[in-house]
C-alpha cells in the first residue's frame, strides 16, 4: 500500500509518469526503505493508465459490494442477546481493572515481558 501511496503522491506533485527513483525517493524521505521488485511491479502495472480512471473504476467496483450488517430479526430475543452480553462485559471490566492495578506495582514497566 505504501508504494501505491507514494506514487500517487507523486502524480499529486505533478509528475504524470512516477519512475522507480522517484517512489524511490518519496519512501526513503520518511524513513522507508524500499523494496525495488515492489516499486517496479507498482510503476509496470500503473504505467499509461490514468489515475483518475483508475480511482473512478475502484469506486464503481466497491459500492457495488453490499456493506451493511444484518438487521435484529425480533425486538425479544435481541433484548435477551443484549442482557446476555452485558454480564460477559461486566466480568471483563473487572478483569481489567486487577491487571491495571498489578501494573502499578513495577509502574508499567515489566522487565522480563
């Protein structure tokens, strides 16, 4: 992701045709070294396509994925499934808060975890 994201910083810069020194380049000025069989198969696949097309394409393709959850079935036994997970959530909390209070004995730092 992060070659795709440098090359598009680069067509965002101006320049319409990224070469492998120029994503190269945006990845080592924050740190990142790069993988140069990556940075190759990034620029080769996107090389003469229009990145606006390319977005444009992308998002037809993922809104007509469907996104949403499925919907509670009856109002009764979601009640139930809510009163039943509330109990697990209370235990946890309290599990939470024993773990908290052993970690202010070394004051967060375990030296051997």
């Amino acid at each position: 992701m992060r070659y795709v994201a440098a090359y598009l910083l680069a067509v965002l810069g101006g320049n319409a045709a990224p070469t492998n020194a120029d994503i190269e380049k945006i990845l080592s000025s924050v740190g990142i070294e790069a993988d140069a069989t990556r940075v190759s198969k990034v620029v080769s696949e996107l090389k003469d396509k229009s990145i606006e097309e390319l977005i444009a394409s992308g998002r037809e393709k993922l809104s007509s994925m469907p996104s949403g959850g499925g919907a509670a079935a009856a109002g009764a036994p979601a009640a139930a499934g809510a009163a039943a997970a509330a109990a697990p959530a209370a235990e946890k909390k309290e599990e939470k808060k024993e773990e908290s209070e052993s970690e202010d004995d070394d004051m967060g730092f375990g030296l051997f975890e």
